[in-house]
C-alpha cells in the first residue's frame, strides 16, 4: 500500500521526472521545463512519511509508492504531473489550509461498474441505508468512548474530581445512546442519535487536554480556537485518506448512508471516516498539544479564523501521516494493521456488503 504525498509549498509546483514526481522550483510550470527533465536519476524510495517538502535537498517519489496526492492551500500541480496521477488512477485531494475540503481530481476510470450500479441502487434503499448507518454510529461512538475512558487514566484527569465525574456521566450517556442506536430502524432518528452522542462528547473534550486553549464546544467554519483548527483540519486529511480508499475498492465516494448526498459533499467517505474520527484525529489532536508539538504560538489570526502557520501546518501533516502508519488491532476482527490499512479494510467490508456478501461491521478499536 502506498503513502500519501502532502504538498504545501507554493513557491514552485510538483513536477515530473520520468515515472516519479518531483517539487520544481519555479514558478512557471511548463510542458516543456517537464519533458526537459533528466530521466537516468533513480528515485529514492520514500520513508513511511512522503514529505515533498524538504528544503535542503529535492527528492523524486515514485509513482508507484504514492497512494494519493493532498494539496493544501495555494500548492500546484504541473499538466504533467495530473497526466501521470491520471495513468495511475491516483487521486488528489484539495484543501484549504484552514481545513476546508475542496475537491478531488481522478482519472475517471471505474473498473467495478457493476458494484457502482448495486451502491446507486441501495442508496435508494432505506432499510439497507440504516442498517449501515446503524453500524457506523455504533463504530463510532463506541470509540468515542474508548477515547474517553484513555484520557480518563491519565494522571491530570484522575486527580480532577469534577472532571472524572463529568466523563463517566458522558460515558453512560452514549453507552446508553448506542443502546438507542442498536433498536433504531429509521434514518433520520440515527442520525439525530450520532449528533446527541457528537455534542456530549464534545462537551468533555477539554478535560483531555492538560493546557486551556480556549476550547468551548465544536465550531467548524471557521475555527476560532487552536484546537477546532486542528480538529477541522484533521477530520480534512481523514476525509481524504477515506476518499482514496473509498476509491480504490471501486465505490462512488458522493454516494453514501448515513450522510446525506443532496449536500454535495463526498457521502461515503464521511461515512467511511466517522468510525475513525476519534482514534485517528481526535487523539492526534490531544497528542501534539498535550505533549507541546504544537502550542498556541503554533497559529494565527486569518480574518475570523485560526490557522496553523507554514512549518506548524508541515508538522501537524507530519503527525497526522504517523498516526495513519500507527498499528491497531480491531476488536471485532483481531486484525493487526496500521489504520491506514483498516480505512481501505473497511471500505471493501462496504462493498462487500453493497455485493450480499457479508453483512457490515464498523472498526472498533481494541
């Protein structure tokens, strides 16, 4: 399984040179300057990390160890370069660096007509739209509530009377909703049941964290507090890596369960996604804040919004790009992987259960 390929530089554009993409320093990117490159260099083979941003020294990527691309903000592709991503049916991803979502290129290629015919009917299908939706909420809050019961261990909470007491009511209460969650058949009342379970949560967030950093509640557009900046841009990077993975098992990422796709937005990746939000970012999240990676130095003020600065924005992608290579186990299943690797699992669990196969279960971390 290949790696991720972050870009976030904006003084150049990622080029190619022969099978392997390659950051250009120039601000002009050309068929030309492309075809002019040196082809007898080997490239290196990347580490788990792919970082295209190293300023001492310009390394290639090889095609074929990149899984996806991810450009943020103002980051640039030569025609080249999206020829070659196209080839190899490898999409990329635009965000913001506030951490809005705005697009994904791919090749337009689908090799699994038959499975896209089969998820375009049973999104029409509302009994089996609920049952997935069903297990993902559980997945979901489920791991949420694993999250909890980890930060509840830790030495700084322990001590905190009102706070332990806080997070064990949180605790029963979405023990108590996924009780609801498992007894519920209709769509709309699921999803009102993730969103109680969503605000709950929440409202214990900042007893994870050992710093006050002005965290209140969940505010999206636009974050106003270093942690909702990391959060939105996290949950940004994760809907890419789902994208990806939603792709390459052969799915319709706009077209999904549990989340609406009158929206306009990628349905089932965010499905996909939501049974990871908490192991992935939300841990992510507290890990580079609580142990100083990260502080409120790290951001600044871009109208109403928060954002990271150029080398904070690098090493919160640097991290996140860790996490995904971080080996879990899934209770469920009792399969070691990295998360990178239960993302794709997941997904074709999806299309196996679009297929008849087998019924779907969410990734509950062990």
């Amino acid at each position: 399984m290949g790696q991720t390929l972050f870009v976030t530089r904006d003084n150049g554009y990622m080029g190619v040179t022969g099978e392997a993409l390659v950051w250009k320093k120039s601000a002009n990117p050309t068929e030309s300057q492309e075809q002019s490159t040196a082809k007898g260099k080997k490239p290196q083979k990347p580490t788990s990390t792919i970082n295209a941003e190293e300023e001492q020294k310009i390394v290639p990527f090889p095609i074929h160890s990149i899984s996806d691309v991810v450009i943020v903000g103002k980051s640039s592709l030569s025609t080249p370069c999206l020829q070659l991503l196209s080839k190899y049916d490898i999409p990329v991803h635009y965000t913001t660096e506030v951490g809005q979502y705005i697009g994904t290129f791919t090749s337009g290629t689908c090799h699994q007509k038959k499975l896209r015919r089969l998820q375009y009917e049973y999104s029409e299908d509302k009994e089996f739209c609920a049952d997935i939706a069903r297990q993902v909420i559980i997945g979901k809050l489920t791991n949420q509530m694993h999250t909890v019961a980890r930060a509840s261990n830790k030495e700084t909470v322990a001590k905190n009377e009102k706070a332990q007491k806080e997070m064990k009511r949180v605790a029963r209460e979405i023990k108590s909703i996924i009780g609801d969650v498992k007894k519920e058949t209709e769509l709309d009342k699921l999803r009102g049941y993730e969103g109680l379970a969503a605000a709950k949560y929440f409202s214990i967030f900042t007893y994870f964290l050992t710093g006050n950093l002005g965290f209140a509640k969940r505010e999206k557009r636009p974050p106003k507090d270093p942690v909702n900046a990391l959060l939105s841009l996290g949950y940004t990077l994760l809907a890419g890596t789902a994208t990806t993975a939603i792709l390459q098992v052969g799915l319709d990422p706009s077209v999904g369960w549990l989340h609406p796709e009158f929206r306009d937005r990628q349905s089932a990746s965010l499905d996909l996604m939501e049974e990871f939000r908490s192991v992935i970012v939300d841990r992510l999240v507290i890990g580079v804040l609580n142990q100083g990676i990260l502080n409120e130095s790290a951001f600044e003020k871009q109208g109403s919004a928060l954002l990271l600065k150029r080398d904070s924005l690098r090493r919160f992608i640097a991290e996140y790009a860790k996490r995904l290579n971080t080996v879990a186990t899934n209770a469920k299943t009792e399969q070691e992987a990295t998360y990178r690797e239960h993302i794709y699992l997941q997904a074709k669990a999806l299309a196996k259960a679009i297929q008849g196969k087998k019924k779907y279960h969410p990734f509950l971390l062990n």
